[in-house]
C-alpha cells in the first residue's frame, strides 16, 4: 500500500507565533545561545525538508519524526553543561 506516516518535529523558527523570543538583539543572542548551528531557523529550512519527506526521494521513510532545529536537542550537552 506504501502508507508513509512521517512528523517534522521544527526548533527556532522565525515567524511571528516567536517573534518575542528573537524581536531583540539581546533577546536574540540569548537564543542563539542555544542553536549550536548560529542562527535561527527559517521558514525555508522547513518547507524544504516537507517537499523532500512528501517526495519519491523519501519513498522509504516512513515512522520517524524529522527533527529540524540546527542543533538544538543537543542543548545544553554540546556547551557541556549536561
């Protein structure tokens, strides 16, 4: 039957439902603090990753959760403070 489920699982992404956590520069250096990649998502990094998980070339993915969040599952382990 080839029935894919599949979840995007996104971290930081700038859109206005954050906008507080990045609408200042203090404010963004405080959350880039903990996106090991340097910078906040944006919406692009998620629709690409949602047109290659519908697509043929993800024609054997099925059952996973595609995190997408420059690094930030890794916090705070990767600053070794975990």
């Amino acid at each position: 039957m080839k029935i894919r489920v599949n979840s995007v699982a996104p971290g930081a992404i700038r859109t206005p439902i954050n906008h507080e956590s990045w609408a200042s520069e203090e404010k963004m250096t405080k959350l880039l603090k903990l996106i090991p990649y340097g910078r906040i998502g944006e919406p692009e990094d998620i629709g690409r990753a949602i047109v290659w998980l519908a697509s043929d070339a993800a024609d054997y993915v099925t059952g996973t959760a595609l995190v997408i969040d420059g690094g930030m599952t890794l916090y705070p382990a990767f600053r070794g403070e975990g």
